[in-house]
C-alpha cells in the first residue's frame, strides 16, 4: 500500500500528471481518428474521467467542467438556426478579399493546384482539422490541473468567442471554399478532408451550418489556447502557436475557409483575450488570482486548488511551487 501511495504522491505532482493526461489524451484520440471516430467534446468529456480520478478531484472536475461542457455543447446544437434565418450566405466578397491580399490568386485554388494530388499531405491537414476540438479540450485539462483560475479564464474566453462569432455566423453567413466551388465560384477546389469520421449519436442529431466559415473557430481556438498558456508555460504556448500555423494551413488548403477567415478567426481571439484579462478579470473575483497573503494565511496551493504553476520552471522534486500571481494583462508581476 505504501508503494500505491508513494506512486500517487508522484503521479498527481504537476509535471508527471500533466505528461500522462496529455499522452493519455493524445493516445486516445488517435485511436479515435484512425477508427473514424469524431474527436468531439462529448466524447472527449468522458475520455478525461479517468485523468480526473487520478487526480485525486473528481468532484472539483464534475464542479467546473460540466457546466462548462453543458454550455459548449448548448453553442453546437444552435449551429442549426444560423440556415432558418432565410439570409442568403455571401461567396465574392471572401473570394474578393482573398485575392486582395494575394495578387489576384486565390490560396485554394493555388495550393490544392499544386499541391492537391499529394495524399499524405491531404490525410495530415485532416488529422489537424479533427484536432479542432482537442485543443481546447486539452489545454483546459492542462490548465485545470495546475491553475484553475487560469482554467476559468481560458473557458469563459471560449465560451464567448464562440457565442460572438456565432452571432456573426447568423447576421453574416459566408460560404467556404468548397461550397463556393460548387457554384462555379472557385473552379478547382474541393473539400480535400481525407478521413471518414463518425460524429457522436449528439452532434448526429444536430443542423450543421456550411455558411459559418467567417470567423474561423478552427483559427482562432488554437490562437486562444496560445494566449491562455503563455502566462502558466512558455515553451507550451510556442508549441501551441506553431500548431497555429498548421491549423491555418490545414483549414485554407483543405478548402474549408479563406484566408480571409483565418485573419478573422484570429482577430476574434486576441480581442476575447484582452477584453477578458483587462476588462473581465478586474472585475470577477472568481477570475482572480489568491492574494500572496491568503496563500501564507493556508490557502496556498492544494489538492482540491492548485494555484498558478509556471510549468517551464518547476523543480523536479515538485515540492517547490513558484507563487506570482499572474496580473489583469497576463504577464508576471
């Protein structure tokens, strides 16, 4: 028993226990895409049971994650009104643009032009589109695990880049690519996504909307989850950023969105994140660090709240935690 002990002692320190849920979720959902399986939140909110028991804060995870899982699936399900308003989607004004800003040249059109018969290159863009929800979920587990204010910081941010840009999927619904090529708009471009994947008997039941392509949320999630990371890990947010890359190149080379969206995607982003650290935090004592104070008083970090953990910089042994609280803008003080 003293072994079992001892190995639990080690496995929930932060390090440790962030390596083996983000191997674990990594492994997963592998699995899931290799046997066609949607990698959805749904599914993805049960896959994390395991990683919150061994945690050791079950009850702190059905606490902060359902709510916020109930609310992000509540998002999804209206993706099916945005078609019943009886607007019109728009196709030349993306189109427009696009070749605006590259000279006349479409970005799909030209990169499925020369680079759409590379196969491996179309399955490995797929792999990183079905990671649109893994990312959030992921980096809101990591962040769960070693800084739940940051973790409530993260989901509120996603939750409202979501709803904001839904309402504009609403008012202005514009088409990707591959619709538009169906209309003889974009001669040339397909859909390139190269997987089969099964959605989950929820999202099976759900409207999809084709004309939500402005912003893009495959753009800027991975450019939230960035943003989120650099206060707690460094070296986790340039992973993230570069990923960011990927999934830009992914979504216009699939012939799923515009460059055009992909700025729009990340403008949305970076506007959610200011607002919430300089305007929402001030302002909602749950988003806001413990006083240095209260932590010397006993309420410093502990099993059912860790509090903020520079992942980059935490010593080995894990008994040692860095305590500065991280300021409204989200850099150190």
């Amino acid at each position: 028993m003293s072994r079992i002990q001892a190995w639990l002692r080690y496995t929930r320190r932060p390090g440790p226990l962030v390596a083996l849920a983000l191997v674990y979720l990594l492994l997963v959902s592998g699995v899931m895409i290799w046997r066609g399986i949607s990698v959805s939140p749904d599914y993805l909110l049960l896959v994390l049971v395991p990683v919150a028991l061994l945690s050791g804060r079950f009850v702190g995870f059905l606490r902060d994650w359902v709510p916020f899982m109930a609310l992000f699936l509540g998002y999804e399900a209206l993706g099916g009104v945005a078609p019943k308003t009886g607007l019109r989607p728009h196709y030349g004004i993306m189109i427009r643009s696009d070749r605006t800003l590259f000279w006349g040249t479409d970005p799909s059109q030209w990169l499925q032009a020369h680079l759409g018969s590379l196969h491996w290159l179309a399955v490995a863009c797929t792999v990183v589109y079905f990671g649109h929800f893994l990312l959030p979920i992921a980096t809101g587990m990591v962040l769960w695990l070693v800084d739940r204010v940051q973790f409530l910081r993260f989901t509120v941010a996603l939750l409202a880049l979501s709803f904001a840009a839904f309402v504009v999927f609403v008012l202005v619904p514009v088409a990707p690519p591959w619709l538009a090529a169906q209309h003889n708009l974009l001669p040339g471009v397909r859909s390139l996504l190269s997987l089969p994947s099964a959605v989950s008997p929820y999202f099976d039941r759900l409207n999809p909307d084709t004309s939500a392509a402005f912003p893009s949320l495959h753009a800027a999630y991975p450019m939230l989850v960035a943003l989120a990371l650099w206060p707690v890990t460094r070296r986790g947010a340039a992973v993230a950023f570069g990923w960011c890359g990927a999934v830009w190149f992914s979504v216009v080379y699939l012939g799923q969105h515009y460059v055009t969206d992909v700025i729009g995607g990340i403008v949305f982003a970076v506007v959610t994140w200011v607002v919430m650290m300089r305007w929402v935090v001030p302002r909602v004592a749950s988003l806001q660090d413990k006083p240095a104070a209260a932590a010397a008083a006993g309420a410093g970090p502990g099993v059912s709240e860790p509090s903020s953990i520079d992942l980059d910089t935490a010593e080995p042994a894990g008994t040692q935690e860095r305590a500065t609280p991280l300021g409204p803008g989200g850099s150190d003080r």
